[in-house]
C-alpha cells in the first residue's frame, strides 16, 4: 500500500497547486476525458470535479481495509485486492444495474481511447516518440533563449509554455498525436532537461526540427503531420507573444522581437510547415 500513499499525497499536492491530477492519469491514462464525458452526457452528472478526491479516498479506504485484522496481509496481494474488488463491484451492479451499465460503458469507452493511445505510440521507437514529444517544449525553450527576459518575463513564457501545451491536449482527440505529445514535456524540470542555452539553442531547434520531420514522414499520416507541425508552430508563438520586448515597465514593446520572429521563422522551414 506504499505506492497508494504516494498517490495520495501526489494528488492532494496537484488539487492544492491547481495543476491537474496525475491520479487520475493513473487510473484512467488518456482516456479519463472520454470517461468524464460518456458519464455526463448519458447520466447527465458532471463527475469531473469529484473524480480525484473520490480516488484518493477510495485508496485511503482501501488501505483501511487492508490493515484490518481480519485479512491475512500476505494474501492481500494484487490478485486479492481484485477479488475485493469484483465482489464490491457485483454488489453494486446488483443494486443499480442501470447506473453500473452506463459506468461500465464509460470505463469501456475510457479503455478504448488508451488502447488506439498505446497502438499509436507503437507505431514508433522510443527515440523516435521522444524526439516528437519534446519539439514542442524545446521549441518554446529556443525562444526563450533567443531572446532573454528577466525573472518576471521568464515566468510569463513558461506559464504561456504550459498553457499552450494543456489547451492542445485539451482540443485535439486524447488519443491523437498531438493531444499526446502535448502531454509529455509539460514539467518545468523537463524543459530545463533540453539543456536549451543562448549558444545552441538555433542549432538544437533546427535538428530537432529536421529529426522530427523525418521521423513524421515515414510513420505518419498526412493530417497527423499537418497537425503536428501546427500544433509546435502556434505553441511557439504563443510563447513568443507571452512578453513585450523593448517597453518600459510592460508598456510599449513589441509582442514578438526581431530575434524571436527569426527563430520562429527557422521552425517553420525546418519544418516546411505550410499554414
């Protein structure tokens, strides 16, 4: 039950922070927007808002029940919790039939979406869904980079960064590759891993361009490129918008600077992309 704790104390740091729930990426994976959706359109309940603290409780729950005297803690182990489980879950279908096959459905539909998820991902090497994954975040990092803002101006760029990243997850089919690659270097820790600096960062920008256009051009389909270069175009231009240059105490300035359009214009070549 040391990996429940863990889960629990992740998830009640991310509602406290307001930054989403990996509980919930735990439990459901990519398909918890199907999930939360197929239940409020069917049922007509908004269960988004409950989901996370219901699992942490849920765990917590499950950690009082193991403890219990009653059961033998060596035969708790992964194939007694599901006999616990089912049974809990027969119980509840007997009780509400109609609410549990709408349940099921969701969870169903929820299991589908992971599953084209896992089959997309599988259609590349690690390597190769790595190099796509972080373009995006690297991207944002050139500019940065490009064209240094001080503390207050860096903040705004990371937050434009991750907000970028979370509304294309948001927008696209959870099971698409750009929903997936958004959702991947989406940590402050991650970017700072692309060791982006001043010096390299128009190199590293356009190889990774170039690597990532190769690898989508064997492996993808022509919407899936199309969307892909997209997605890393307008995420790098939101970043670039997130802070004037060249005002006085945020007025006046240029949404995006002379060096910061230059960097953008060598992702869109790298690229090919053509809006």
């Amino acid at each position: 039950m040391e990996q429940d704790k863990e889960l629990r104390a992740d998830a009640w740091r991310a509602i406290e922070a307001g930054h989403g729930y990996p509980i919930l990426n735990f439990l459901f994976g990519v398909g918890y927007p199907k999930v939360t959706a197929w239940v409020r359109d069917t049922v007509g309940a908004d269960v988004e808002p409950f989901l996370a603290p219901a699992a942490v409780l849920m765990m917590r729950a499950l950690e009082g029940v193991a403890t219990q005297e009653k059961f033998d803690q060596e035969k708790f182990d992964a194939a007694g919790l599901g006999a616990y489980l089912q049974n809990e879950q027969n119980a509840f279908t007997r009780a509400q039939p109609q609410l549990a096959s709408q349940l099921n459905a969701a969870l169903d539909l929820g299991q589908n979406t992971v599953e084209r998820a896992e089959r997309l991902m599988l259609r590349f090497t690690t390597e190769e869904w790595d190099a796509l994954a972080k373009l995006p975040s690297l991207a944002a990092a050139a500019l940065m980079m490009t064209d240094l803002s001080g503390p207050v101006g860096l903040n705004k760029e990371y937050a434009a960064l991750f907000q970028a990243l979370e509304d294309t997850a948001v927008a696209n089919e959870p099971d698409s590759l750009v929903s997936l690659a958004a959702r991947t270097y989406n940590e402050p820790a991650q970017i700072d891993a692309l060791q982006v600096t001043p010096a390299n960062a128009q190199t590293m920008l356009r190889d990774a361009s170039l690597q990532a256009l190769a690898i989508l051009s064997a492996k993808a389909t022509h919407q899936e490129i199309h969307a892909y270069k997209k997605m890393v175009v307008d995420v790098a231009r939101r970043v670039a918008q997130a802070e004037n240059d060249g005002g006085i105490f945020g007025l006046g300035g240029k949404p995006v600077s002379g060096d910061e359009q230059r960097t953008l214009d060598l992702l869109v070549a790298a690229l090919a992309y053509d809006a």
